[in-house]
C-alpha cells in the first residue's frame, strides 16, 4: 500500500484517507437520487429510473477509481449536474433525440475530449473562451438548473396572468418541497458535512410520513421488492443510437458536441484547479501536475459511463470535502469509489425519494454554481454585455446550447466593433459562425 500511494512521502495514513474518503463520499452521494430523477421517466430524457442509478453508481466508482489510479490525487468522479441537464433538457428535450441516441452523443464527446487530451489540442479550446465567459457558462448552467429544481417543486405557475409566476403553495407535494429546501438552506449555511444528502434523506422522511402515516398523498410508492436491484437494461445502448444521432441536421450535431465538450472542459479544468489549489498540489507557476493524466480519466470516465447508460461524468468539486479531511493520496479515492459500488443495495430506497426531495438539492447546487458571478468584471461592459446574455438566455431560453450561443455570438461582434480583432481568438470566429449557420437552418422556412 505504501508503494502504490506513497503515504508516507504525502504525510498521511490509512486511517485518515479511509475517513477522507468517506466524506468525499457522503457529500457527493446525493447524485444517487438526484441523477435519476433527471434522466428518469418524468424528465425529456425518460430512462428506467434503476438503469439510471445503477449506471451512476457504477461510473462514478469507475472514474474514481481511475482518476485516482492515473494521478494518486485523492479526487471523486460522478454524473456531472449541469452535464446531466444538457443531456436531459437539450439532447432529449430540445433537440427531441431518444435517451439512446444521447448516450451515442455522449460516447463520441467522451471520445473527442480524449483526443483532445492526448494531442495538445485542449489547451488551445480552453485557451480560445475568454475568462470571463467560462465564468459565466458555470452560472448560466447554475441558473438553469436551479430553474429546472424549482419546476420540479411546484413553486412555478404560467396561469397568473404573467410569462411565468410563483404556484400556489397548497399543494401538499409543494409544501414538501418548501420544507426540503428550508431543511437544505439550514444544513448548508451550518455546514453540516454532506448536508445535500442529509436534505434528502430527511425530506424522503417526512414525505413517508404523511403519505403511509397521515394518508397525504405524496406521489410516493411502496417497493415492489426490498431485495437490492440493479438494471443493466442501458448497458451498450450508447452503441445503438448512432444512425439516430447523425441523422439530426448537422449544425445541431456539431453545436451539441461542442457545448458536450466545451461544458464538460471548463467544469474539469476548474475543479482541478480548485481542488488541487486545496490540496497544494499546483506548482509555483500555478500549473498541475499530472493535469493531463487527470483530464484523461475524465475524458476515459465520461466514454465508458455513456457506455454503462449514464450522462458525462466529471471531476467533483466536492472533492475537496475530502481534502479538507486530510485526504492527500488515491487511497482516498479508492474508498469513494467502494462506497458507490456499495450503493447499489440502495435501489429499493428509490420509490421512497420523490421529486419534492431531490428538486430543493437542484436549487442550492444552481446557487453554488453561481459562485462565478463574482469573477466577472461587471464594470466593464464589453464584458458585462455577453456575460449576462449567457447567464440569462440559458434559463429563459429553457436551453443551455442557445445561451452560450448568444454569449459567444454578442463577445465576438463586441470585440469586433471595437476593432480588437486580436483579442478574438481564431477558434472563436469558428465557434461563432457555426453557431449563426444553426440558426439560420433552424429558421429557414419549411
């Protein structure tokens, strides 16, 4: 063990990686329910609801593993949110492709960032997104999601006379929602550690509660077998949905592989950066070590969960739970990843969580994905400009591929009229104008 993590050499031991590992774990265990509640049969995407949770546990234990093989850096890898909205709302919703069809879609990004990875050519497409506009991508993304959570709960009503406006709150399923997302408010500003989860858990309680106890009818379902399930039923569909896939126009095939990769980029560079900046690994330029290593089990995790049946599988941020906890070697990955494997003895648990539970978690994940607002230099309006478009037309738009669409397209003619054709990355003229080619095919007449 000393030879394979190098305890001694990072100043840690097994006791302390087993407990960082744990808390990596518990603080990120809320993808269990949470993803399929995005992927399942009441979202765009429609997918068996155990097929999805077997999935996720699978290839979050999968890309765990790896990450912390290739790098012995105590990271954590999971079903991405955000990535999981794109795959739900944008590739099944918008685009109106089948759940298999998506994972093709899925497979082939994964493919594509490992390319990208092992040529070099990743740091150019990083490169080539101004700072700010990743900052606002991740917001954009955060206010979405927390949109789509707050759907989910019931607080959103298009019947007050307005665009949109706040439900009654006389729903009991509703109600359920509001004292989740009070409960998950309380827990995260005490930071109790895995407070998401805990929200969870608790709000599932009370659900259970008032249906099987006071007859309120929470839309919840008893198991039809308390023995542990697993459903292997999306294994290698990703295999099958490629004739679907390529048979969509071609602009929206290429403006869904670039907002795939792009997305899926940006959340990984980040949170490694975040992580290791936690951990001390980034060297006295600021650069990681192993970063490619790392990128490329992410890229490798991403393929093989599409494989599994599951949406693009990223670098947690939560990761850095763990490090907090002395976390500094694979070992605490090791462990992360046994702890999803163990999880799939959890299915029977699944009809006891219902949407009300799971939609307040989506909420708080979108206000931490915001976080980045605070990066932007909003004084500046060459900046302001196509930050705000992306954060705003994301959500409003119902379409994470149309927001960054906008936020690109409006930087790009800023600069440009500006004269600061320099400042404009060759990269971007292409991004840019395949994006005005999407929208003029979408819009032509029929």
């Amino acid at each position: 063990m000393e030879k394979l993590f190098k305890l001694k050499e990072h100043n840690t031991n097994v006791k302390t990686e087993i407990i960082a590992g744990l808390t990596t774990f518990f603080t990120m265990a809320y993808i269990i329910f949470v993803n399929p509640s995005m992927l399942g049969p009441d979202g765009p995407a429609k997918m068996p609801t155990v097929a999805v949770m077997t999935a996720t546990c699978l290839a979050a234990a999968l890309g765990t593993f790896l990450i912390g093989l290739l790098t012995n850096y105590p990271l954590a890898q999971a079903p991405g949110m955000g990535l999981n909205a794109v795959f739900a709302f944008t590739l099944c919703g918008q685009m109106g492709l089948s759940w298999t069809a998506s994972l093709s879609a899925v497979f082939i990004a994964g493919i594509f960032f490992m390319l990208l990875t092992v040529s070099g050519f990743r740091q150019a497409m990083i490169n080539a997104i101004p700072l700010q506009l990743k900052k606002a991508i991740s917001a954009g993304i955060g206010m979405f999601i927390a949109l789509i959570g707050f759907s989910n709960a019931g607080f959103l009503s298009s019947e007050t006379g307005t665009i949109i406006g706040m439900a009654s709150l006389k729903s009991p399923t509703t109600l359920l929602a509001l004292f989740g997302l009070i409960l998950a408010i309380i827990l995260v500003v005490s930071k109790v550690p895995a407070a998401l989860f805990i929200s969870i858990i608790g709000t599932s309680i009370v659900g259970c509660i008032c249906q099987f106890g006071l007859k309120i009818d929470m839309g919840l379902s008893l198991p039809t077998s308390w023995v542990p399930q697993v459903d292997f039923s999306t294994f290698g569909k990703a295999f099958f949905g490629f004739k679907e896939f390529f048979a969509a126009p071609i602009m929206a095939i290429v403006s869904v592989l670039i907002t795939l990769v792009l997305v899926d980029m940006f959340d990984t560079v980040g949170t490694l950066i975040g992580a290791a900046n936690k951990a001390g690994y980034l060297d006295k330029d600021g650069n990681l070590p192993k970063a490619e290593k790392a990128m490329f089990a992410d890229a490798t995790a991403t393929a093989a969960g599409a494989i599994l049946g599951t949406s693009t599988v990223t670098t947690y941020v939560e990761s850095t739970a763990g490090i907090s906890a002395g976390g500094k070697t694979a070992l605490t990955s090791f462990v992360t990843a046994f702890c999803f494997l163990l999880s799939l003895v959890l299915s029977p648990l699944l009809g006891f969580v219902p949407a009300a539970a799971t939609a307040p978690v989506l909420i708080l994940v979108g206000v931490m994905m915001c976080s980045s607002l605070k990066e932007i230099e909003w004084n500046d309006i060459e900046t302001a400009i196509p930050a705000f478009l992306t954060v705003f037309t994301m959500p409003i738009f119902y379409s994470i591929t149309n927001g960054l669409a906008f936020g690109f397209i409006s930087y790009t003619i800023i600069k440009a009229v500006r004269g600061k054709f320099k400042e404009i990355h060759p990269i971007m003229y292409v991004i840019v104008v395949l994006f005005i080619v999407k929208f003029v095919i979408e819009n032509l007449p029929a």
